[in-house]
C-alpha cells in the first residue's frame, strides 16, 4: 500500500540502529523476543504534524469520557470534523470508558472514520493499573481498525501530558502493542504513528527494540529490553502472579511450609491487584477530600454503592407524599429518540420548608427505574429565587451517594431560563464538583429550544412557565392547536 505524502516507513527510516550506540553489543545467546521481519517494518511508519492532514482510512482520537476533552489533538481533529461530528456526540450521547473506543465518522476530515479512545491518568503508585488501560486503549483502536475494514491508520499518542504518563513508559507499551497486533493481523496494512516533540522522538528512539531493522539489531534488543510483554503486547506484571497450592492438605511440615509461603504470595499478590484497580473504580464518582468540610445533615459513607442501596431501602419504605405533593419534580414524556425526560421545576422547591434527607429519598425514588436506560433532564430555572437554590453540600452528597450509573445514562441536562448566577454556579459545581457531567449540561434561553429534542405534546410544564417564555422571547414559535377549529 503506498504510504501518505511525506510519511517515511520504518523499514526505510534513517534513525541510527542499536549497533551505533554506546555500550550496546549483540547478545548472542539470547533469542530475541521481537524477530526482525521487513514486511511488518513496512507496515509502520511515523509522522511528525498536523494527524488532521494525512490522507488515511481511519484517525484516532485521544479524548475523555464524555468525548469533549479538549487537548492538541482532540481541537484540531474537531475543528477539521466540523460541526456535524460535535453535533453528533451531543445528540447521541456518545461516552466512553478508560481503554475502550468510539467510532464517529470523519465527516469533513480526509479520512472515513474516527476511532476516539480515552487514556487513564498515570499515578506511580497504581502504575500497573495504569499500563494496562493503556495497552487497552490501543489494542481496541487496532482491533476495531481491523473490524472497519481500515487499510491505513494514524494513530495518535493516547497519553496526552494531562495524562502524566512518562513518556518512555508509554512509548514501550504502544510499540510494544502495536508490534504484537502486527504480527497476528493482517489489516490495517499500515499505521503512521503520530506525534510532535518528545512524544515522537521516544516512539522512533525506542521502535528498533520492538521493529529491529536487522538479525544484528533484534540481537542487540534482546539485550537491551527488559519486558517483552504477554502475547498481546500486555505488560508483565510479577507482582499479580498467584502460585497454586497443589496439596494444601499435606501433613508433612515442608508442605505445611509451602502452603503458607503460597497464602501469603496469593494475599500480596490479591492485594496488589486490588490496589491497582482502585482508582479505577474510584474515579467513576466524583472526587471528595477526606479532610473537607461536610454540612451537619450530611454524611460520609463507608461505601457509597451500600449507602445507595440503604437509601433506596428507606426510599420504598417511607412516606414521601410530602415531597411528592410539591410537584416540582416528575416524569413528563420522552424525547425524539425516545429516553425519559425528568423534569425538575426549581421555582417549587421551598429549599426552607423542606425535609432535605427526604427530598434525596423521593428523588432516588424516582429515579432508580429511570437511570437503567438512558434519560434526560429539563431543570427549568424560571422566575426561581434565591430561596429555591439548594446549599452545595446537599448538592455534592446527592452526587456522590448516586451511583455511576446516573451519570453514565444522563445523556442531556437542560437548563432553561438560566440567570447570571446560574451559570457561574453551574460552571463552578461542573468543574470542580462534577465533571463527569459538564459536557451534558446546557444552558437554553428559552423552551422552543427544547422543541429539537423533544416534542412538544411530550413536554408538560407549568402555564407560568410558558406565559414567561412567551414574555421574553415572544410568540414566533408558538404554534396553536388549529385540528379542532
């Protein structure tokens, strides 16, 4: 296959071989655990620009959960999409995991789709869980480059600086991956790997480890690497290998000796893997400071998955028709693609008068058979007051004590009728407090433009409401009932 305008192939690159540097001699008895292979060098190219320009099959883009992050790759490859591929994202509700990939087309990009992935945060101290995500994350834009039919692929550096990812270190597990899924796939017949600065220069520094250009050099790597990885490309990790007890049972007192040799390798080796998949788990609801202040009334659970479900407990239990009988939130239809719109009508909701702990409880109550699939919200600020904003803390409790799947199936917040400080309170709560969702929120200024979304015989909102509206934006989207005249 010929390779883009400009794009040089590893097998033809000029970079010096391993032989060149100092202190780097063949290692003769040692079989190489990467076999030079000149066909697979030319599958594998490198480029240093703009990845918007190229002219291949398939880009790939490094992103965040809620596709909206924006970093040196992300902007340009939005900008170069256009506005249909945002506009996309924001109407379908596209999201994706850390490792796991999207696919959007290209749209007014060269190429016929985007392969968008989402890259974990380095931190030392749970790094194995970190390399893995990452190996993840380019393992499924192969895979799924494969799945599309791709002959030609530019991929990106997935960790981006915000990423904290050592650059060394990512380098070894791309190349690493890529040089795997090579060898036992056939498309895409070739990959530019993609980069600017220090991000390139590690990728062509370390690629003779792992694409040797010569019998001498894959030598002189063998040698040289210290992980080869798993089959896939995965990275080794010694610390997470459980030895099987195979007589636990045995009497004997060498036996009896292994046996606890062994228990104590599989509770360390439990407890590092535990502790590697931590943040994981952790950074799917929002942050929270051990030592920041929390309001009386709120609490700080041991689990928040089992406070969750005791508060759903008590949501079924207890009467809530004090709560019900405000009316400020409900269920009002669906959208046009069919999710359930809550709507919520902060002028009735007397922050003064009402039993907070018991508004949490009818809202999970609510909620709980809605978040199973995807929904929206439509938060109608009109006419609301100062004694209708609920304090932050209750706010960032009912966040945190919410599980995962709230965020995750919220695909759309509308808030209409928004104010001046309901839009730097929102910034603020949305940046600092959850920014899960910050990509979800929008801010209307008036109800026709829900009409986008949703229908307007599947919107039921307060006669005060719509006589506001009315007020400030006019009547040019109104449109009466005329089939009974």
């Amino acid at each position: 296959m010929r390779a883009p305008s400009g794009v040089v192939r590893w097998a033809q690159s000029n970079v010096a071989p391993l032989t060149d540097y100092a202190r780097v001699s063949p290692a003769p008895n040692i079989v190489p655990a990467f076999l030079y292979d000149d066909r697979i060098n030319h599958r594998l190219a490198f480029w240093q620009g703009d990845i918007t320009t190229l002219e291949v099959d398939a880009v790939t883009n490094t992103t965040d959960e809620t596709l909206s992050e924006c970093n040196a790759v992300s902007e340009r490859i939005m900008q170069a999409a256009g506005p249909d591929l945002k506009e996309e994202i924001i109407t379908r509700g596209l999201e994706c995991r850390t490792g796991e990939v999207v696919v959007t087309p290209g749209y007014q990009m060269r190429c016929r789709h985007i392969i968008h992935t989402v890259c974990p945060k380095y931190v030392a101290k749970y790094h194995t869980a970190a390399e893995n995500s990452l190996h993840n994350c380019y393992k499924n834009v192969l895979h799924k480059a494969g799945e599309l039919g791709v002959r030609s692929l530019a991929l990106c550096v997935v960790s981006t600086p915000r990423r904290n990812f050592p650059p060394d270190l990512a380098a070894h597990v791309a190349l690493r991956t890529v040089r795997r899924f090579l060898e036992q796939q056939a498309a895409p017949q070739l990959v530019v790997m993609c980069g600017c600065g220090v991000e390139l220069s590690a990728l062509r520094a370390l690629a003779a480890l792992y694409f040797p250009r010569g019998q001498r050099e894959a030598q002189c790597a063998a040698a040289r690497l210290q992980d080869p990885g798993g089959p896939r490309g995965e990275p080794h990790h010694p610390e997470r290998r459980i030895r099987i007890i195979h007589n636990p049972h045995s009497n004997s007192d060498s036996a009896e000796d292994d046996a606890a040799c062994d228990s104590d390798a599989a509770v360390e080796a439990a407890a590092a893997f535990a502790r590697a998949c931590a943040p994981d788990t952790q950074r799917l609801l929002a942050p929270h400071s051990p030592h920041s202040p929390r309001a009386p009334h709120t609490r700080r659970p041991l689990h928040d998955q089992d406070e969750y479900e005791r508060l759903l407990r008590r949501a079924r239990s207890e009467d809530l028709s004090e709560i019900s009988g405000i009316g400020c939130l409900y269920q009002s239809g669906v959208d046009r693609l069919g999710r359930p719109v809550v709507v919520f009508i902060g002028k009735w909701f007397p922050i003064g008068d009402v039993d907070l702990d018991k508004a949490m409880l009818y809202l999970i109550k609510l909620l709980d058979p809605i978040v199973r699939g995807d929904y929206v919200i439509a938060y109608f600020h009109t006419l609301a007051s100062s004694n209708n904003h609920p304090p932050f803390s209750w706010l960032k409790e009912v966040y945190t004590v919410l599980p995962y799947k709230y965020k995750k199936n919220l695909k759309a917040f509308y808030i209409v009728h928004p104010t001046f400080w309901t839009k730097m309170m929102t910034w603020w709560f949305t940046t600092f407090m959850a920014p899960a969702i910050k990509a979800k929120v929008h801010s209307l200024p008036g109800v026709e433009f829900l009409y986008s979304v949703m229908a307007r015989d599947q919107l039921e909102v307060p006669a005060f409401v719509t006589e506001y509206d009315m007020t400030i934006n006019g009547l040019h989207y109104f449109q009466p009932d005329t089939t009974t005249t």
